[in-house]
C-alpha cells in the first residue's frame, strides 16, 4: 500500500475510541453530573444546618451567662425563666409560620 491510501484508509481504532469517548461523555452530562450536583446540595446542606446549630448553641450559651452575670447576679431561676419564655415564644412564632401539608384524598 502507498502513503496515499493509508491517510483515505479510516482508522476504525480512532472511530471507535471517538464514539467511546463520545458515550461516557452523554453518560457524564446525563447521569453522573446530576448526582453530584444533587450530592454536593445534600454536604453544604448538612453543613450549613450543623454551623447554624452551633451558632444557636452559643448564643443561648452566652445569653445565659449574660443574665446571670449582669442581669440577675444569684438568681438563676429567673435566668432560666427568661431564657425558657424567649424559647417559647420563638418556638410559637416558628409553629404559626409553618405551612401544613395539603391533605391528600
């Protein structure tokens, strides 16, 4: 064979490396690209959730110790009075917000 005929000849080798190529390339946008779209919304969910109880925590916490230093100093019932009404009250204004599910038939 000349030169010639070997650049007409199609590479089957490259077609076929081509297609495979072009597969796993549907199969990425298709399939794996979604889940890791959907597994990366599901990690910063939980982080976000686990940072924004730690916040909570610590505000309480330095809540607390606000009233029984400056507040209500040997008084610690009173403290935990306030505390308990605040978390109510937020607990209540939470609850009235919330948006029932419809009933299903």
């Amino acid at each position: 064979m000349s030169e010639e005929d070997r650049k007409r000849e199609p590479d089957y080798v490259d077609k076929a490396l081509r297609s495979f190529d072009h597969v796993l390339d549907v199969v990425h946008d298709r399939v794996l690209r979604p889940l890791l779209i959907a597994g990366r919304t599901i990690a910063f969910g939980f982080v976000l959730i686990l940072m924004a109880l730690v916040v909570v925590t610590a505000l309480v916490i330095g809540l607390i110790r606000l009233f029984n230093v400056y507040l209500f100093a040997g008084r610690e019932w009173l403290t935990y009075g306030v505390v308990g009404i605040l978390s109510l009250v937020t607990g209540l204004i939470i609850w009235r917000r919330r948006r029932p599910v419809n009933l299903r038939k």
